[in-house]
C-alpha cells in the first residue's frame, strides 16, 4: 500500500544528488540532503509522540528547514497545518483550538506567547527560526536520516488549511492525499514541468500557491526551485538568468515591470510565467508582453480546491480570464438561489467538482453541507460564466454582489471601465448601504504614478458605458488598496470603511 503523497512527491528522489534549493546565498541542497533532513524530522516528530492523523500546526518563516517540515509530516503520516505569518497570538488560539493540534511549531520570538495557548490544549509546541535553528531542529540533528514512510491510502488526509476568514470564522479546508496528488499531476503536464525546470519560488509556503502548487509542482516533475524567503525585486532580477519558470501573484509582475533593469534580454530565456491569487489587470497582460515577448499564463484556484482552471500552454492565453477547466476538473455555472445550470455566457456560481475537491470543513459539518454538495460538487463563492469558446471569467465572490434597487451589479464589469480611465492604476467596487437604493455602489481608485485622475471626465465617461444604475456614486481616491499576504484586494477593509457614507444623518 505505501504512502502514495510521500511516495509520489519525496521518495522517488531518494539517493540523488541532484540540485532541488538553490538558496539566495549561493548554497545548494541536494534532492538527498534534503530528504535526509527530512527524515531527522520525522524521526523527530515520531519522538514527541505524535501519531498518524494527529494535526501540526506550523506558523513559522520559509527556510529548507521549514519545507522539510511538510515532507516529514507526509511521511509519518501527520496532518500539516500551514498558518500565516502574519496571524497574531490571538489569531492563533482560534487555530490551535479549533484544529485540535497536538504539536504547534513556532519562531522563538512568540515561544512566550503561545505556551499557555499550547498548555491549555495539551499541545506540545516546538520552535523553528528562519536560519534553521530551534528545538525542533535540535532535537533532529541527534536523529538518525532514515524513516520508513508510515503506510497511508490517498483517503487519508494530508494537510488542512484555513481559509481567509473574511466573513466569520476561518475554515479549516480537509485536504487528502489525492487532492494534493491528483492537482500536482495534472499540473505538471498542463504546464509542460520537467526535470530540467528551475522554479523561481518568492511564494510563502502557508499557502495553496506556494506550497501546494509551486512546491508540488517542483516534486513531482523532479525539477528544482531557486527558494528566496520572500520576493526581493533585487535577488529576483540576479536570479531569474538562472530559471526556466516563474510563478507569482500580480504584484510580482508589477513590481518587476516598474523597474527598468527588467528587460526582454532578462526575461528572454524564460519558459513560463504563471500568476495567480489575484486578477491580474490586462494593461499588466499587455505590458509584460510588450517589454518581454512572454504572455502571463493566468489561472484559478482556491484554499478548498487547489487549481481548477488554467490558461493554455499551448494556444491562446486570453486576459480577463482563467482559461479552462482542467482536464480532471469539471466546471459549471448555475442559478445562485436554485443551484440549476445556467446558459452558456450567464453571470451565476461557478461550482467545480474533481478529484482535487477538499474532503470537507474540519468540525463544521453545517458548513460542509452548505458548501460541499452531495454529488461532489463544490460551491466555490466565485461568481462567473464562460465564454462562446469555452473561456472561464471571474466576475467577482459571491458576497461582493452588488443589489441595488433591486438590480444586480458585478462589480469586475464596472472595474474594467475604471482601470481604463486615463491616470487610473487600478481600482476596487464595493456595495455600500444606501438609504433609498439599498446599496450603492462606490469605487476606489488608486492613481497611476504621478498622476492626478479626473473624477468629473471619469465620471462623465462611465456613464457612458454603463447603465444607469451600475454608475459610481461616488469615487475615491487611495494610495493603495488594502491587500492580504497573497495580493488579494481585501473589500471587506474597504466596506467597513465606508458603510456609513451614505448613510450618516
């Protein structure tokens, strides 16, 4: 039986001194060295006591070490919990509490902190610091570099994640050994991944596209990933000369386009960029085609589900959209309220069923239901439709409709008209209450460089464009759009902002 995720991803690399990190100062570690500290962990990890099926809460910075982590837990069998960095100790409680963790591994600095959290929930807790030092890694360097991977089926769960939270409480997504498999094999040919590939890995590793995307990606197709700590333009413009593939959120392009010493010669040797986590603006398509020859491979995917779109490798890769279902992925769009499918080129949920579809939320049977239907079908929250040649287009999450005097408003339609105002970067449309209309809408907009929009012309040119009842009541300007880790603009920031705008006597 084996361990299919272990075996699959880790143990196919046993023995080989091939490149898998390249690290921003230079040092190599070898497909080997690494599963022999991976093992130590593991040996490690089996010392404290820790069973199959047990959750590992992991809130620590990206290092080898930390990625070594991961493979540990695949390999005795233990649950990895991946947490942000940026959660606080009161964050964290939620966390650890909900998920019933046995072990949580944290940097030294929050050791204090967290060590009545842990105590109460009869939770040892570990420390592992960005330069690889810590109890954790203490305690491994003693252990021996062998493990004997802990027999598991595809059924058995490999990893949960937490889910943003932007609405209630984060839930914990149940991934299995097949949903981690399954996406990583899928992508690997989709994307044309091969032994040869240096990745150019900048992603953080607590999250879906870093760690379950990027880094399964690099596994399975026996290729090997400059590992930076996080995207620093200056190691990504020394680097890049020496990868093959890129993958990164929308925020990594613009920086990179902003700078002039990113130039088509730079870029020239690349195989393959991909963005995600965010929608990539289509000036920022154009953009980076006109300075480097290569077109942005954009797709869709989620904390529940991994990937479940992309653009195509070969062919045309369409701004403003996500491509198409993956081969194993089957996608529809249906009527919110009644769940039937709807007419191809409809606005409606996008509900995606597969083998990459989450087990379930962790404890939260309800939601479970609510979400996760009995046919195997996922209601992701995105709202969508596809296009007459089958593209998929992503309008917005279903809680940032828009329902004024009754009519439905997306607001990615009224933001296509914004972002192609003169000096406007970018912008962001949220509903707000409204004493007459129920909600109104409001647009945000962030300037281009050196810039000064003119709200009355941008005024004057949507009205233009759009019906009445889909125009900006009014428009703001910002600095900048509040964003989480992953480059995802944060509307609910913005709504709490605002919601008494139009309201307040």
């Amino acid at each position: 039986m084996g361990n299919p995720l272990y075996d699959r991803l880790f143990g196919i690399h046993a023995g080989k001194d091939t490149p898998f990190l390249q690290l921003p100062d230079g040092q190599t570690l070898t497909h080997a060295a690494f599963l022999d500290m991976a093992a130590r962990i593991a040996n490690a990890l089996t010392g404290y006591g820790l069973e199959p099926g047990d959750r590992v809460a992991v809130q620590v910075e990206k290092s080898p070490e930390a990625l070594a982590v991961y493979a540990a837990c695949a390999q005795t069998g233990l649950v990895f919990l991946p947490l942000n960095t940026g959660y606080t100790v009161g964050e964290l409680t939620y966390f650890i509490e909900n998920s019933g963790a046995s072990l949580v591994l944290c940097d030294p600095r929050i050791e204090a902190d967290l060590a009545p959290i842990a105590q109460a929930q009869n939770a040892r807790l570990e420390t592992l610091s960005s330069d690889g030092t810590g109890s954790l890694m203490r305690r491994a360097l003693g252990m021996l570099p062998a493990f004997e991977p802990v027999r598991r089926t595809e059924d058995d769960l490999a990893a949960f994640l937490y889910t943003s939270g932007t609405t209630g409480r984060s839930k914990g997504a149940m991934l299995s050994q097949a949903n981690l498999l399954s996406n990583a094999d899928t992508l690997v040919q989709e994307w044309r991944f091969t032994r040869a590939d240096v990745l150019l890995h900048a992603l953080p590793i607590f999250h879906t596209h870093g760690l379950f995307v990027a880094t399964n990606v690099a596994l399975a197709s026996g290729g090997s990933m400059i590992f930076l700590p996080k995207f620093d333009l200056d190691d990504v413009l020394r680097l890049m000369p020496q990868a093959t593939s890129m993958m990164g959120v929308p925020t990594f392009y613009t920086r990179l386009l902003a700078d002039d010493r990113f130039t088509g010669d730079l870029a020239q040797h690349m195989r393959l960029f991909i963005s995600g986590s965010a929608p990539l603006l289509a000036e920022t398509h154009e953009r980076f085609e006109a300075r480097t020859g290569h077109r942005i491979l954009e797709r869709y995917g989620m904390t529940e589900t991994n990937m479940n779109t992309s653009n195509p490798y070969d062919g045309e890769r369409r701004a403003g959209t996500v491509g198409f279902p993956l081969p194993d992925v089957e996608l529809k769009v249906t009527d919110p309220d009644t769940g039937d499918a709807l007419p191809q080129g409809e606005i409606g949920m996008i509900e995606v069923r597969g083998p990459n579809v989450f087990q379930g939320y962790w404890d939260m049977p309800e939601k479970t239901a609510a979400e996760l239907r009995e046919d195997g079908f996922f209601i992701t929250g995105d709202l969508g439709h596809v296009d007459a040649d089958g593209y998929v287009h992503i309008v917005g999450r279903g809680k940032d409709l828009i329902i004024s005097g009754g009519y439905n408003i997306y607001p990615k339609e009224v933001e296509l008209v914004l972002d192609d105002q003169p000096g406007v970067l970018e912008s962001a449309v949220i509903g707000v209450p409204h004493p007459d209309f129920g909600e109104t809408v409001l647009g945000i907009l962030v300037a281009e460089p050196g810039q000064t929009p003119d709200i009355a012309l941008i005024q004057a040119n949507v009205q233009k464009e759009l019906a009445r009842f889909k125009h900006p009541r009014k428009l703001i300007v910002l600095d900048e759009l509040p964003r989480n880790t992953m480059g995802k603009v944060q509307k609910n920031i913005l709504r709490d902002r605002y919601q008494d705008l139009f309201t307040q006597a």
